[in-house]
C-alpha cells in the first residue's frame, strides 16, 4: 500500500497529519509561506489556499510562476557549479584528482566492510553497526557508479567539452 493510498484512507486531516508528520514543522512553515503570498490569514489550512486557487486562477498561475523561478534558481545553482569545474579543470590541465581518489576509497572501503561482515570477522555485538554501516556505503557506491556510468557521465563529459572549449 503505497503512501497515496494511505493518505486517501486517512482523508484531509489524516492526509495533513501525515504530512506534518512527514514534514515536521516544514509543512505547516510551506503552507503558511503559501498563504502569506496569496494574502490569507497566517492561520490558513491547506483547504483555504485550494478554495482560493479555485476562486483564483491567477492565483494559480501566479504560483506557477514561482515554481519557475525556483526551478530556474536551482539550474543556475548547478550551472554555476559545472561552470567551477571547468575551471578547476582548466586551471590544473587535468581532471580532478580528489574526486576520483574519494570514488576509489568509498568503493574499496564498500567492499572491505562487505567482506569483514560476511566472513565473520565482526564482534557480535559490532554486527548491527557494520550492517548500517554497509547500506550507509552502498548508497554511497551508488551514487559513484551513478555519476561515472550513469547520467552524471554525461554531464561531465559535457563540461570536459565545455572547459576544452574555452
């Protein structure tokens, strides 16, 4: 069951329990952020800004528009990023060591923890620890195959090209 169905089950006030729960205190901070730009009370519940969008669609596109904003926000975040790596590319004439030496030591280390929790190398009282530790390590794993085989690759390709471009 996933978390719509229980959301649905649950209704609006379970569905907003579940949010806060989710959320913390994020969630009522959001929907009074959302509130305070449509001019409703501090106090306003999810179903007064739907009302309003609903009365309002202006409103809705006004909120749209912030979306985009937001998004474009984060582009420029990561384009400035990919526009640091070129020039640390540029400036050493090579790739970046230090990431490819981190990519190498969290795989060596996945393995090294792997190794020592299968073949009994682990205090008993260690094995919880260690297993946390192995799935902290695989995500990390993850993320290092993701970035030098995944869609990551291309993107760095692509700011190899750009930086051999200027």
């Amino acid at each position: 069951m996933g978390i719509a169905t229980v959301a649905a089950k649950l209704g609006a006030n379970g569905a907003e329990y579940l949010a806060g729960k989710i959320l913390g205190d994020k969630a009522a901070e959001y929907v009074g952020k959302i509130a305070h730009l449509f001019g409703l009370s501090s106090d306003a519940n999810p179903e007064d800004i739907e009302d309003y969008l609903i009365k309002n669609p202006d409103a809705y596109l006004k909120l749209k528009q912030l979306d985009t904003e937001l998004r474009k926000a984060e582009y420029e975040d990561v384009s400035d990023a990919r526009s640091m790596r070129v020039k640390v590319v540029q400036a050493l004439s090579r790739g970046d060591w230090m990431m490819n030496a981190l990519a190498l030591l969290a795989v060596a280390l996945f393995f090294y923890v792997l190794y020592s929790a299968l073949t009994g190398d682990v205090e008993p009282v260690m094995r919880d620890v260690v297993m946390m530790l192995v799935g902290a390590l695989t995500m990390i794993v993850k993320d290092v195959y993701g970035f030098f085989f995944g869609s990551s690759k291309s993107s760095a390709d692509k700011t190899n090209v750009m930086a051999q471009k200027m």
